[in-house]
C-alpha cells in the first residue's frame, strides 16, 4: 500500500559547542590536562596551562557542571560581595575576580551589598553556609561585610590598605596605592611646582586613605607646603565642586586626584575659570581608567591592575580551598605613572 504524505522537514544545522576533547586536541595535550587546568590543579607547567587556557578562550568552551555532577564530581561556586559594581576599581577588580573563577570552572554569583548591609543579610547572601566568598572591601560597606562572615565560610579579599595594626591578613590583598600616590606627587615636584593640592575619595576605614598618606609622605619628605586635603566623593560632580574657589588662587599649579572620576571634574572646573592645562595647571588622576586617554588634553595618571588583583584574589581563595593541587597565586602589576598631556612644568 502506498502512503503519501509530507515528510517532517529537516532541522536546520546547529553549530555544535566546543567540547574538552576539542579544547586538548587543539592545544595538543590529553582531556586529563585540559581538566586539570580547568580545576585550577597545579601539576601543569605554566607553558602549557596558558597554552590551553587560550584555546578555551579560542574556542569559547564552557565546562559542562551537570556533566561533572553526574560525574561525582563537585560542582564549585562561589559569591562575590561588593557595594559597586560601576566604580571602575570595582567593576575591573570584579571582572578578574570572575574571568579567573569560570575559567577553573567555578560557578560565580555576585551579590551587591547595601550601604547598611548587616551580619544576618550577609549569611542571607551565602547560597549554601559554608560557601566560599570573596570581597571586594574597596569601601566601608565591603569592609563591613567582610567582618560580618560567619567563621566558618572560606573567604579571600581585595581590600583597600594593608592591616594599620597587627600582622597582615594571609587571605587578603591590596595594590600599594600608598606608594603610587607619593610617586606621582614626586613626579610633580620634580616639574617644578612649588607644592601639590590633593582631591580625597573617601576612606573605607577610619584612617586616611593610603592615597591621601602618600601623598602627604611626598611632600613630608621634600620639606614642601602641605595643604588640606580636599574631601572629595567618588564622581566628577564632586571634584568639580571640591576645587571650584581653589582654582580662583593662581599660585595653585599642581592637582592630585584621588581618582580619574575627580580630575575628570577637576579639569571642568579649571577649565570654566580660565585656567590653561597644562600651561598654568597640571591635573594628575588615578586608576588609569578606559576614558583617561582620551580627554582633552589627555589625563596623566596612575595605572593600577584591578583585574590582575580579582585574578590573585581567586587564585589565593582556590588555595585556600584546595591547597595541596591549586596552582600558584597568579601576580599583578605594580602601579605605574603614565604621562600624557595633562601634566606639565610650573608656569614661570
């Protein structure tokens, strides 16, 4: 008997997703060193593991985690606690932090704290007790939160300053602002200004922001004028209005910015009382953010590796997780000054 009809039509092709065994023949190397680079385990050379973790990154390949809980195998996740995520320290330090965890095949979950975040909101952000964390403790909320963890939860920690007192944190790290701030205040004097002012953000602790004690360390050293401080927020709106009467006193030549935020605020004040940048002012910013390049004139600053500090803050937490296979805590950049256009010699 004939039958007629219509056939079911074709599925169009679908791209099929990288898989671990596409990841080692690519990269020349066995699926078991493939999942050991994945897992973060340390018996991999450097050479190979960065020559696999290019072709992961080639390639776009996920680690399946179902597949590694059927496995037997342990799903891993971790929470990353912060105030902000649009600050660019923040958002940078955030992103490494991120980009190491998924490529040892972590799970990550980011949770925004409020400014008034308590002990029992924080445990409330733990998807199970006892889950690893990290923080970012850039503010006083981060530093809140990271006090406020219950005992038991494995934690590292990006924070602002080393410990004031007592011995460091072995599960904490910081960029040393302190010595960046006095270096580019160095910088200026060396160009001839008799003194340097200083634009604040603000401090996650009761202390001066190591920003602020480089800065004055600089002119300490050099016998120089020290002025006040200017309290300043974390926006361009408050650099601007920080320095709007300063700028009117002409013997002011040289400007240090707690950030690039500031100085971006700062350059619009000087700007609307006349003041030439260079020529008769110099504007120094910090952080080196995307936009510092390309103001005009183009912003001096000081480079710091937050994404390099989120990468060394995972790697510090999968060694305090796994300490006998995790591999080395991967190292960041020391601050660097990058001159550009914004920064010149003292008017005569």
């Amino acid at each position: 008997m004939e039958v007629t009809g219509h056939m079911p039509a074709q599925d169009a092709p679908r791209t099929r997703s990288a898989s671990i065994w596409d990841v080692a023949r690519v990269a020349g190397v066995s699926q078991q060193t493939v999942s050991r680079v994945i897992n973060g385990k340390a018996r991999v050379s450097e050479t190979t593991r960065a020559r696999v973790l290019q072709v992961i990154a080639e390639l776009g390949y996920r680690p399946n985690r179902l597949a590694q809980a059927l496995a037997g195998g342990p799903v891993r996740s971790v929470t990353v606690l912060t105030s902000d995520t649009a600050l660019y320290g923040a958002a940078a330090t955030l992103r490494g932090m991120e980009e190491a965890a998924r490529t040892a095949g972590f799970s990550v979950g980011i949770s925004v704290l409020e400014r008034d975040s308590g002990q029992a909101d924080i445990a409330l952000r733990l998807n199970r007790p006892g889950e690893a964390v990290m923080v970012i403790a850039f503010d006083d909320a981060g530093v809140r939160a990271l006090r406020a963890l219950p005992a038991d939860v494995p934690v590292t920690a990006a924070v602002e300053r080393r410990p004031d007192d007592g011995p460091d944190d072995p599960w904490q790290i910081w960029l040393d602002d302190r010595a960046a701030a006095a270096h580019a205040t160095r910088y200026l004097l060396s160009l001839g200004h008799q003194t340097v002012h200083y634009v604040a953000i603000p401090s996650s602790t009761s202390a001066l922001p190591q920003r602020t004690q480089g800065w004055q360390d600089a002119l300490r050293a050099a016998g120089r004028p020290l002025p006040e401080p200017l309290p300043g927020g974390w926006s361009p709106r408050s650099g601007y209005l920080a320095v709007r009467s300063l700028l009117a006193d002409r013997s002011v030549t040289a400007i240090l910015c707690g950030n690039d935020d500031l100085a971006l605020g700062v350059m619009r004040a000087a700007r609307e009382a006349g003041r030439d940048i260079p020529g008769d002012l110099s504007v120094v910013g910090f952080d080196d953010s995307p936009p510092s390049a390309y103001l005009n004139p183009a912003l001096t600053t000081v480079r710091l590796d937050f994404e390099g500090l989120g990468r060394a803050c995972f790697g510090l937490l999968n060694r305090r997780l796994d300490p006998q296979n995790a591999a080395a805590v991967p190292a960041w950049s020391e601050p660097e000054l990058i001159v550009r256009e914004s920064s010149g010699p003292a008017p005569a």
